[in-house]
C-alpha cells in the first residue's frame, strides 16, 4: 500500500508551490481546492516522515543495544510508536470519497406521522444545528415549509465550514452518514391518552456543489414562479416571489420559497439543484458506492430505519453500527459526535477490508 506515497510527497511539494503563487489566490475557488487537497496530503507525508523516521531510530537503538541493554528497552518502544504511526498511515491511504473535503446541504422530511413527524424532522434541525455550531460551522435554511404546529414538513440547511478542514474533517465527510431515515419512539403532543407512538423523519445529504463542479445549460432549465404558501399571511405570501426549477434532461425539480425576494428564492433552489446534479452524476459513476451512502433512501417508510431515538428510555441506537447510547436528550442538543465516530469508523474498516481483501 505505501508504494503510492512517493507520488502523493511529489503532489504535496508541488501543491506547496503553486499556493506560494501569488497568481493563485486571484482564483478564490481554485486557492480553496489546492489548499483542502494541500491539507489532506499534508497528513499523509508528515505520518510517512514520521515512520521514516523511527525506523532510522529503531536501527540506531538496535546497534547500540549490543553495547548497552538500556537501548533494547528503548528500541521496543519506538517499535510500538512505529506500529502505531503505520495504522495511522494506513488509513489515511485508504481512498477517501472525492467529495469528503465539501461542504452538504441536508434535507429532512416528514413522513408517517403526520404533524408528531413534523415536530420530529424540527427536532433533527435543531441537532444538525447544534451539532455544527459545536464544530465551529455556520448553517444556513435555504427552505423550509412549516406544519401547524411549528414542525417541518421540508426543510433544506446549508452547513459550511470556516475555512479549510482537516482530512475527514468536513461537514459532508462526518454529515453524510446521517442520510436515511430517522424513527422516533415518544408520546406525541397530540396523544391524549399518553401512549407512546411511532412515526419516521428521511434526511438527504448531498455535498454542496459549486459551480465548477457542475456544467449547467440555461436551456436546459424551466424556471416558474408562483405565490409562496405558508403561514402568517405577510408580503411572503401576496407576491409571486416563489421559484420552481425543473431541469429538464434529468427531470429534478427544486422549489425554494423560503425568502421574499425571487431572485434569492432562485438563487438558493440553483444550490439545491446543483448539489442533487453532483449526488446523480457521483451515484451514477460509482457502482461501488459505500453502504452509508446506499443507506440514503428517498421514502420514508418505518422499516426502513437507520436509527433510533426512544424518549421513554433516553436511548438512541444506531442499527447499521450496532452503537447504542442512554443520553438521547444530549444527542439531540447536538452531542452527535461519537454516533457519527461509530459510522465513520464503520465506514473505514469496510474500506479497508476491501483494499486488502
């Protein structure tokens, strides 16, 4: 497997020259690619330096243990350091999903259970939001349609990182292994006879596009609008500010309706559809896609569950990982982090079973 690293050192001392260049920072877009992708090799070569390094090391202790035994000791432990720098160096040449270092836009939906699966779907919001305030990220909702009682029966978030992420480290990397559909087992506000009910909430995450990423003909598009629905009855609802996007050669279509101004209506669904153009055009490409992206399905049907969370037992289990923890209230105020370590970690043993399977 470490064959590859001495073309990823090349890459790394020649993406260290291009961003000295003055003349590659005029292209914002382009300086924040070779920077995430600076950053990923930069991880790999300092932990390939690292077991250089020690195996120098471990020779020196060896030599000298035949004058002095003192050095054998000393010897056994870098050789423990070097086993340890080697599985690190092991997983950071796994080969990592292309579009790990972007940021993700999520949808959630409702689905059975009417208005307590609303209220739920508000519940994931308030967790996802939580959960990326807690990694220094920034979110965004680009739509959103609310039900009665203050639930969500659709909303879209943008969630963004400040700057470039370390390897893995970025909202779509750690994000997408929340896509599929989310079960919920409490007492619904609606339940007058306190029995505990089940009802379901789907989450889609796709990685944000840019437009380099995607190539997009006007002519390809057919963009209506139309008077916003909604509650309240302001300005959002009396003018024709709501925007509906088809794409024509797939058939995707994107409403956003979220703002009072058209053109930021129109602005947030060309994200929205440039991020589900890239999820086609990547789900297409990859036959071999990971099981945590196999897991994002568009129905949201109770059976097929990727989690759950149990109110009357302040559990939360994760069936694809086996992870199962009893502090649900904190989870859903954004303590998401080991969950999302279960999947990650998960996701890389698969990884690595079939890179040396």
């Amino acid at each position: 497997m470490f064959e590859a690293v001495e073309g990823l050192v090349a890459e790394h001392a020649e993406l260290e020259q291009q961003l000295a260049a003055p003349e590659t920072h005029a292209d914002q877009r382009l300086a924040k690619r070779l920077n995430q992708r600076y950053a990923e090799l930069s991880a790999v070569v300092g932990t390939w330096r690292e077991w250089l390094r020690l195996g120098d090391d471990i020779e020196a202790a060896r030599e000298l243990a035949a004058e002095d035994p003192a050095f054998a000791e000393e010897a056994g432990q870098l050789a423990e350091r070097r086993a340890v720098a080697e599985e690190r160096l092991r997983h950071l040449l796994v080969p990592r999903d292309p579009t790990d270092s972007k940021d993700a836009l999520l949808e959630i939906k409702s689905g059975e259970g009417g208005e307590e699966s609303a209220l739920f779907a508000g519940d994931l919001l308030r967790m996802y939001t939580r959960f990326a305030e807690s990694r220094g990220w920034t979110t965004e909702v680009l739509d959103a349609t609310e039900s009665d009682l203050g639930g969500y029966k659709s909303v879209t978030v943008a969630v963004k990182a400040k700057g470039v992420s370390a390897p893995g480290e970025a909202p779509y990397a750690l994000l997408k292994f929340e896509g599929g559909v989310h079960r919920v087992q409490r007492v619904p506000v609606t339940e007058s006879q306190g029995r505990v009910h089940t009802s379901a909430a789907g989450v889609l995450v796709m990685p944000e596009a840019e437009q380099l990423d995607v190539s997009l003909d006007e002519n390809d598009l057919r963009i209506d609008v139309f008077r916003s629905s909604g509650p309240g009855g302001q300005s959002v609802n009396t003018t024709d500010s709501a925007v509906r996007i088809t794409h024509v050669p797939t058939g995707i279509v994107v409403s956003c309706q979220n703002e009072k101004s058209q053109l930021q209506n129109k602005e947030s669904a060309m994200r929205i559809l440039r991020a589900r153009l890239l999820q086609a055009a990547q789900d297409a490409a990859d036959a071999e896609a990971s099981a945590a992206r196999k897991s994002q399905i568009r129905t949201v049907d109770r059976s097929e569950r990727i989690r759950t969370y149990n109110f009357p037992e302040n559990r939360i289990s994760d069936h694809r990982t086996g992870y199962k923890s009893y502090n649900l209230d904190a989870v859903l105020d954004g303590a998401l982090d080991p969950v999302v370590e279960s999947c990650v970690q998960a996701d890389l043993a698969s990884r690595l079973e079939a890179l040396e399977g």
